[in-house]
C-alpha cells in the first residue's frame, strides 16, 4: 500500500523492470495500455492513500472514471491497494482480482486469472 510520494515513485520504478521496459523514452512516448494501466493504478492508489484536500479529491474522481474505462478496454478487475510491487502483466485479458485479496510483490499474472 501506497504511503507516501517516495513510495509511489518506488512503486512505479518496480513495475517498470518488472515489465521489462528498460528504455525509459520508450515508456514515456509510445502507447503501451498495459503500462497505462499500472501507472494510473499506481496513482489511484497514491490520491487515495495520502491527498487530503478537496481539489486531490475531486481529481481522484476523474481517476477512479479513468481506471474504470481502461479496465473496461483491457479486461482487468483490479481494485487499487490489492497488488505490491513489481507486479507483471504479460499481456491484457481476463484478470480478476477482489478487493479484499493480497498478491505480494513481484508477482506475475497471466490471463484467465481469479483471486478471490
């Protein structure tokens, strides 16, 4: 779980070398959806974890609407706060996780997944 801003940033650099995008301007400048998709998880998970103000709070809105729709698009049901570090989606698909649920770091999961 996500506490604080230099964890954040901890997070993201995990799940980048565990997604194998080792060049940096590639991550940035083309479309990748499924890196998309861990970077707006991640900070779904940051503005709910730590941002107290109203504005942060509106913003997080748009977020949840955001991550809702790409997870509609990919065939992910990944609640925020379920998944650690370093996680690694090979490609997109039925994954589905619940909210309740815990996967460690560096895990790896595959399509046509449930953890209940």
């Amino acid at each position: 779980m996500i506490r604080s801003r230099q964890e954040y940033l901890e997070y993201i650099e995990a799940d980048r070398l565990a997604m194998g995008r080792n060049n940096i301007i590639r991550c940035f400048f083309l479309v990748d959806p499924l890196w998309s998709f861990l970077k707006l998880l991640r900070k779904v998970e940051f503005y709910s974890n730590c941002s107290t103000s109203t504005i942060a709070k509106i913003y997080l809105l748009f977020l949840r609407f955001k991550l809702k729709t790409i997870q509609l698009i990919l065939g992910f049901s990944i609640p925020p706060n379920t998944i650690g570090r370093g996680i690694h989606l090979p490609h997109y698909g039925t994954i589905v996780i619940h909210k309740n649920a815990r996967v460690g770091s560096n895990a790896r999961i595959n399509i046509d997944v449930v953890i209940g």
